[in-house]
C-alpha cells in the first residue's frame, strides 16, 4: 500500500488531537487524524461531556426536592433511569458528530481505525484487524490519551467492579454503590449516585477529599457530602474485593482497624494509565516517565518529529490542558509560535462539578507558604452574598491567596454553585498579573456571584464591604 | 617647521570629534605612534594617534571641547618657534566652520559649530556612556503587577523590555532586569563595578621562548594548508561506552584519534614526513606526539611506534605520560621525536581550529569536541554526533589530494571505529 503524505499525522481524536488538527489546519497544512472509536475521546464520549449532563439531572433532581423554600410544591416527583442515562448519551453523540464536521470543514482527512507507529513518520492503520491505510507525516503526534487505571489485583469486570464508563451507562441504578477514590471523577459519581438515591460510601487514602486542593475546601465538602448522606471513609485503604451473588465485599482498612462494606456494585476511580498498548511506541525507543510519554517543553519525544500531548503525555490529565498542548505543539513545529508562549502549567484551572462545586487555579494557602511566599489571604463566604441568599445557594466561600509584597494573585480556590464558571475571571487576572488591588476595583455587577470574588480580595486587605 | 593636527575622521559616519582627554600636554615632546587624546565620535570613544614628530606646541580645543571634521586641534613644531600665524589660521577655520549648536549631532557634517569651552571651566559633565533612556516612545504596556513591582523598586519601566504579549512588560521582565543587575542605580548599572586590571610585564620563560621561536619559524616559514572533515561520531561513542560497560579501562576519543592517526599514517607516508630541502623524509616509524597543556607553555610527549599499539596500550601509555607531563617530570626522548601531533581542544568545547605545525613534521590534526546536532540521514533530520577535524599540513612535503585522502581515511576509521580494536 503506498503512503499518503500529510504535513502531520495525529493519532487520537480526543480534545488534545482534534484541537491540534484543527490548529494545524488553520495554518494551512495538511492533516490526517487516526480515531479508532468516536471523535472526541475520552472527554465527549466518556468523559467531561456525559459526566456534566448527568450531574445536571442529579442536580435538577435535588432543586426539585428543595422547590418548597421557593413556593413550588411538585408532588409524584419519579425518576426515569433510562432517560437520564439516555439524555448523557444524546449529547455526546451530538457533540462528537461536532467534531466530525469541524474536521471536514477543516478539511482535515479523518480515518477511522486502530493506529500503529511504524516509524517515528509512518503510521499504519488497521480497523476490524484489516490494513485500511499508510500514512507518512512530516510530523507525527500521539495524542491517544488514557484509561482508567485498576487496582493491582483487583480487576474490572465491567459489571460488579467497574470503572468510570460504566458508571455512566448503567441500566440499572444500584441501590448502593461502593466508591474508591477522592479524586474529582469519583467524587461527582458519589455526588450524582447519592443524589437519585443510592447509599454512597467514598473511600480515600488520604486525609481529604481532593488532597491536593485547600483543606479548608476539602473540609467543606466532605461536610456538605456527610450531610448529603454519603457515607464518607478518608484515610481509609481497600485491602480487598470479592465478588458475591449479589454484588461486592469490600474489605477496608483505617488506622483503627479493618472491616467489612457490602454494595452492589464498585466503582474504581483512581487515576489514569496511558494508552500505550501496540502503539508500536516501545520499538521506535521512546522515552518514558512513570508510565506516559516523556516530552520536552515543545511537546516533541526524544525521537524527532514525534510528538506527544495530552493524557499520553502525563499529567496535569485534563482536557483543557490537552487542547492548549496541542495548539502550542501544532505552532512551534511550524514555527508560527510569533510570541512564544508555552502551556503555563501553573495556571490551570482544576475543576469539580458535583454540588457544591469546586475550582481553583494556582496556588493555595500552604503551597504558598511552602514556597516561600509570604502570604495575605482574602476570603468571603457566600453567606454573605445576596445573590447566594436569593438564590438559595449560600453554601461555601471565594478564597484568595495574594503575596503580601505586590499583591499578586497567586491563587484561588472557590467551593459553592457555579465556582467553575467563576474560576475563569481569576485565571484571567492571573495570566495577565492583576493585583489585589486591581481585582478589588474591578467593578463587578451587582447582585451576582462574582461580586465574591471582588470582596475577597477586599478582604485580604481588611476593605472588605459585606463582612 | 610647525604643522596643525587636525581631527580625523574616526568613523565613516562622524562629523563632530570630543575631545575627552588629552593624553600629553604643552611642552612635551611627540612622536609618530603616540597616542595624544582621546575623542569620542559619534560611534564611540577612540584613542587618537599622531604622526608628526616634534614638541606640542600648542593645544587648541581643550578636554571636552567639540570639533568638526578637519578642525585644527593642536600645533607641533620646534621648540620657541613662533606659531602665531598658524595659531589664527587655525581660529579663523575653526570659526567659520561653526553651526547652530542644537544640530550639531544632526546629519550636517558640512558646517557644524565649534563649541569650545573656555579653558578653564570645569569639566563638561561627560554623557553617560549608554544610560538608559524613556526608550520607546509613548505609553509603556505593562502588566499591574510589573507596574508595582517597578516603582516599588524605582525603576523606570522604559528602560524594561517586555516579554509579553505585544511586548508588555511582565514580572518576569522585572525579575530578569533585577537579576541582570539592572535593579541598581539607573546609571550606575553601567557603570563599571569591576576592579581594574593591572597592567604586568612578565618575564618569558625558557620554555615560551622555545615555543615562540619555533612556532614563529613554522608560521613564516612552512607553507600551511588546511583540510577539515566533520566527523560522525556515533559509533565512536558507542565503541567507548561499550567499552567502558566491558571494564575494559577508559578509553578516550583522543586515544582512537591517536590510533585513526597512526594507522592512516601507514597508508600516507608522505603525511608521516619531513621536508628537509634536498630531500623529503619519508619516516620509517609512526611516532605520534600528543599535545598537552602545562601551567607555563606545552610539552606533547610521545607515544611511539603508535601503528603497532593497541588503543588499549596507546590508551594507557597516554594517561600515564601526560600525569608525568603535567608534572614536568618528562624525560626528553619522551617527549621529542614525533612524526606526526595531534592537539585537542574538545575538552574546551572548541568546535573549529587549526594548528601550527610543528617543525620539522609535515602535518598536525586539531581535534574538536563532539557536538550534538541535527544532521539529515536519509532525507530525515535526526539527532547527530559530530566532530570536527582539521589537519594542517605543510604544503613542500604532502600535496592538497594526499591531504584530503589522509583525511578521509581518518574519517573511515573513526566513523567504523570497530576497525581501530582489529
Ligand atoms: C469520567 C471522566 C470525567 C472527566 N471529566 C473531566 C472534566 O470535567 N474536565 C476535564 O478537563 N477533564 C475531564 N476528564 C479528563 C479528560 O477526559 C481528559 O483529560 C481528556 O480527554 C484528554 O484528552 P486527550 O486528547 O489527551 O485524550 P482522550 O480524550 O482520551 O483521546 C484519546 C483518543 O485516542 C484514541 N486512541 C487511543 N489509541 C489509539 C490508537 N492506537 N489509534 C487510534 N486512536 C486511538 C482513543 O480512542 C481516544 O478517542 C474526565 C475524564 C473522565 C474519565
């Protein structure tokens, strides 16, 4: 079969991968992108996408429940399984045929098939174990992102212990759910499970939910989840599953000893591995680190012209870090980098969707502190917001984490509704080095949820006006 | 018979000479080569030579006065000899040659203006050599956080390049002009904060002596030529990794090189040779001396008969003479004898030189480093190892072709390194 010749060859078509053909395609090169299953990857198909929509039934589920405090009373309240499941599935469709015509506007060539390195510039591609083409790239990116990662010896079976997709397509909702894992994935499962109903238990190892953000945060949610009625074990270990007629015993472990939980089902949710099998990376002698591919600050392996981005390409693993990868990748190896930035990786905003949500960008109070910075905090709570009071949220609190020198912004971190959206104005002030000054007379609109933020930095300099 | 000295035209572009020092005074005498002031053109701050022999009769534009092109700047003569025509003449041309002063740095080199301070005035406060100035014109962009963080430090931020987007100035732009040095006083920044050199005059050794006589008479009088291949080192570095994982001992680039050199020596004879007039020496041993450095000079101790060592021998024999070397404890038919040098400055990471040959020898290799870099193997652009080699050789004993051959052969070898352990 003789090659077709691309000016680049992307493999995987998750937000890392499209995101790079298209930016490619913008700079008038020609582009093939490899995607053995559905345009948009991991995050439109089993990922960000479903996991938002569900959350947004589990959610609707709770504010009917609360309607009462706003003068609506809903009686024979019912919950279709299928068609909450079902509306998850409808928009990832849609939004992976999206991306489908996005390539074809760009007139990027799509194959649909298993991708195989067979040089660090030639890919072949196989689908149903059939050879359908070969493909030569000046420049090649693997942008095959990753899976859920197991616990060794402990196995997916799919059914009683299962991982993330699964979670997302259950036919059946179970009436008691075992979760392993404080990281966000299974954090907004626990969320979403608990709110239609089923007994939650959420195991961590470490101390907190989320053990890298702000304490007082992970505080905060694990109380709201407590209330919320999740059964919630930190510093708590699996030792081991077993599988039964009915559904799974989990043997656990703290500091006071070891028993028994029953569910019935798992859900193992502790982190990622990469997709690396039969790449055919191993022979090209790439490097790697700690299991993903090793790149240098242009995104490039140690084999030239191979590139890597995304998940594949360790962590942070998160889809708008993917995409930024891929646009900077895309632009240096054409040189059209004009300005030269990079991916700032100290300015990535981490995200949680459950209620109350959770965001927060750069550092927090003791990363600071670790880092030498003297620090001035600011934080106002939405108690005292009368936007989070008529809207019936007033339920956590914008924190700001400013060096006392210049008031520079150095992080934030926010738990309440709509802290995700509210996140993006602080990475902004961030990038472009606002003050806490500058934050503080920032006129913000009035009643809304960001006036929070205009407070809390107020407050790190005691000018605070509602506390 | 007095003449005038005038201002030289120092820069293709100068009109205006500073006069920022005179370096002898009235009265003394003068001759050609000596250095009498120091002018500052429009480019930069220059020593003025003079060429008349004689006594500075007359100084006409004192430290820090301004003159244009051609202007009379002093007088030298016999000592009591009258000068006062020549001292009007001179006035009057220097008068008629005056400009508006504010054009004076203007593109009108035909007249500008003779601005002499009087003579006793203080000292005009020189300009600072390049302070920084507002720079850019118009509004500075920078970001909050740079904006405090300069005038919190007193800096000027047009005096700051930007690194941001559209250039504006960001923290980071600060912290690299803090760290530059730049944080200091706006004008002491280019100030020179470091101590004076001392100006020494040491005594030649006995050993700078002998290496200045012969080199000299190398340089002048051994017709050089030059050839340099650029080496792929790859496998090389591969055979001395392997090497080293076997235990079989360290074996050194320079080493291979040494041994490359003696077996392609077998194949040249005429590179092995010394041109002695009447006849061309065609050496019956290959003895290749390897240079190294001494605090005070060179020695390039000897390894003989190289062609019939292994690398492993010649490996071990170099280590143990240039200990022995570096401490001048060589024995002289150790290190003389040679037939051939080699002199490495890879270790310096040097990646282009030549050498002087080394008398009566008909060539010597400069050795470079190893440099990694992109080379295109098969239409593909890869990650290289390369090094290059110079040969100088002298041009009575070996022609350009046998150069380029002996060359190539030593390419040969050191890129099938496998070919110096046979
Ligand atoms: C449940 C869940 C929720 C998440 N929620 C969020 C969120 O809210 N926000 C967020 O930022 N991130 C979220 N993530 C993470 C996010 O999905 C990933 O960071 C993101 O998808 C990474 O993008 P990527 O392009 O690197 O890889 P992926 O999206 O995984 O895409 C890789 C693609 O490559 C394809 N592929 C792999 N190997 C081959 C091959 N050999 N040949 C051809 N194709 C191949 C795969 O089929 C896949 O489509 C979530 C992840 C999960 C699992």
């Amino acid at each position: 079969m003789s090659f077709q010749n691309f000016d680049v060859v992307i493999i995987g078509g998750g937000p890392g991968g499209y995101v790079a053909a298209i930016r490619a395609a913008q700079l008038g090169k020609s582009v093939a992108i490899v995607e053995k299953e559905k345009l948009g990857g991991t995050c439109l198909n089993w990922g960000c996408i479903p996991t938002k929509a569900l959350l947004k039934s589990a959610e609707k589920f709770q504010s009917i429940q609360h309607s009462e405090e706003f003068g609506i009373s809903v009686k024979d309240v019912s919950v279709d399984w299928s068609k909450v499941i079902g509306q998850s599935r409808t928009v990832s469709s849609q939004i992976s045929g999206g991306v489908e015509f996005l390539m074809k506007k760009n007139k990027i060539s799509h194959f649909a098939g298993l991708a195989k390195l067979t040089s660090p510039s030639t890919v072949e591609v196989n689908n149903d174990g059939k050879k359908v083409a070969d493909l030569k790239g000046a420049q090649v990116i693997v942008a095959t992102g990753a899976k859920p990662r197991r616990i060794p010896g402990i196995e997916f079976d799919g059914k009683k212990i299962i991982s993330s997709k699964e979670a997302m397509i259950l036919d059946k909702q179970p009436k008691s759910m075992l979760v392993m894992g404080g990281g966000a994935i299974g954090i907004e499962f626990a969320y979403f499970y608990n709110a239609f109903g089923t007994k939650v238990t959420q195991i961590e190892m470490l101390d907190q939910l989320l053990p890298a953000e702000d304490a007082e945060v992970s505080q905060t949610l694990g109380r709201s989840f407590k209330k919320q009625g999740i059964d919630l074990l930190v510093k708590t270990k699996v030792e081991s599953v077993e599988t039964t007629s009915k559904g799974v015993k989990v043997t656990v472990s703290d500091a006071k000893g070891s028993k028994v939980i029953e569910a019935d089902i798992a859900l193992v949710a502790i982190g990622v591995e990469a997709n690396v099998a039969g790449l055919g990376i191993e022979t090209l002698g790439v490097e790697m680190n700690k299991g993903f591919i090793k790149v240098d600050e242009n995104f490039m392996t140690n084999v030239p012209g191979l590139y890597a981005i995304g998940d594949i390409a360790g962590p942070p693993w998160l889809a708008h870090v993917a995409s930024h990868e891929g646009i900077v990748a895309v632009e240096n190896m054409f040189g059209e980098n004009k300005s030269g930035h990079g991916v700032d990786y100290d300015n990535v905003p981490n995200c949680v969707y459950c209620q109350p949500q959770v965001a927060s960008i750069g550092l927090n109070e003791k990363a600071a502190k670790e880092k030498g910075h003297k620090v001035k905090v600011g934080k106002f709570p939405f108690q005292a917001s009368g936007k989070a009071k008529a809207i019936g949220e007033p339920e956590g609190f914008v924190k700001l984490v400013f060096d006392e020198e210049y008031g520079e912004l150095l992080g934030a971190q926010i738990i309440g509704t709509e802290a995700t959206e509210m996140i993006a104005e602080l990475g902004l002030a961030r990038a472009l080095e606002a003050t806490a000054e500058d934050i503080f007379r920032t006129m913000h609109a009035h009643p809304t949820l960001a006036e929070a933020v205009m407070e809390a930095s107020g407050a790190a300099y005691d000018q605070a006006i509602h506390i | 018979m007095a003449t005038q000295i005038s201002m030289p035209k120092l820069s293709d572009t100068m009109s205006i000479g500073v006069i920022l020092d005179w370096r002898k005074n009235e009265g003394e005498t003068i001759s050609s080569g000596d250095i009498i002031a120091e002018v500052e053109t429009d480019k930069a701050n220059m020593e003025l030579e003079n060429f008349e022999e004689g006594t500075l009769l007359k100084i006409m534009i004192p430290k820090g006065g301004k003159v244009p092109v051609g202007g009379t700047i002093a007088i030298v003569g016999e000592p009591g000899e009258n000068i006062d025509d020549l001292i009007k003449e001179a006035e009057a041309s220097l008068q008629s040659a005056a400009v508006e002063p504010a054009k004076e740095e203007a593109a009108a080199p035909a007249a500008p203006k003779l601005d002499v301070p009087p003579p006793v005035a203080a000292p005009p406060v020189a300009p600072p050599v390049s302070a920084p100035t507002a720079g850019r014109s118009g509004r500075v962009k920078a970001s909050p956080l740079a904006k405090r963080m300069a005038s919190a430090k007193g800096l000027d931020l047009g005096t700051i390049l930007g690194s941001g987007p559209g250039g504006r100035i960001v923290k980071k732009d600060i912290e690299s002009f803090m760290a530059s040095g730049g944080g200091r006083s706006l004008i002491s920044t280019y100030a020179n904060q470091l101590p004076a050199l001392e100006q020494k005059d040491v005594p030649v050794s006995q050993m700078r002596q002998v290496i200045a006589t012969r080199l000299l008479q190398s340089k002048t009088s051994t017709p050089h030529f030059y050839v340099t291949v650029e080496v792929d080192m790859t496998k090389a570095v591969e055979l001395r990794g392997a090497l080293k994982e076997a235990s079989v001992g360290s074996v050194s680039y320079n080493d291979m090189i040494v041994r490359a050199s003696a077996l392609s020596l077998r194949q040249f004879p005429e590179v092995n040779s010394s041109f002695y007039g009447e006849i061309i020496r065609l050496h019956g041993e290959v003895h290749i001396g390897i240079a190294v450095s001494i605090p005070d000079g060179l020695i390039t101790p000897v390894v003989r008969n190289a062609d019939q060592k292994s690398l492993i021998d010649i490996s071990e024999e170099t280590k143990e003479l240039a200990v022995r070397a570096k401490e001048k404890k060589l024995k002289p038919d150790e290190y003389t004898g040679s037939t051939f040098t080699t002199s490495n400055m890879g270790m310096f990471g040097v990646e282009n030189f030549s050498a002087i040959i080394n008398p009566p020898e008909a060539a010597i290799l400069a050795i470079s480093s190893i440099v990694n870099k992109p080379v295109v193997v098969d239409g593909q652009v890869v990650p290289g190892k390369r090094m290059n080699l110079t040969a100088s050789f002298d041009h009575r004993a070996v022609d350009g072709a046998t150069g380029a051959r002996f060359m190539k052969e030593l390419k040969r070898l050191l890129e099938n390194p496998i070919l110096l352990i046979l």
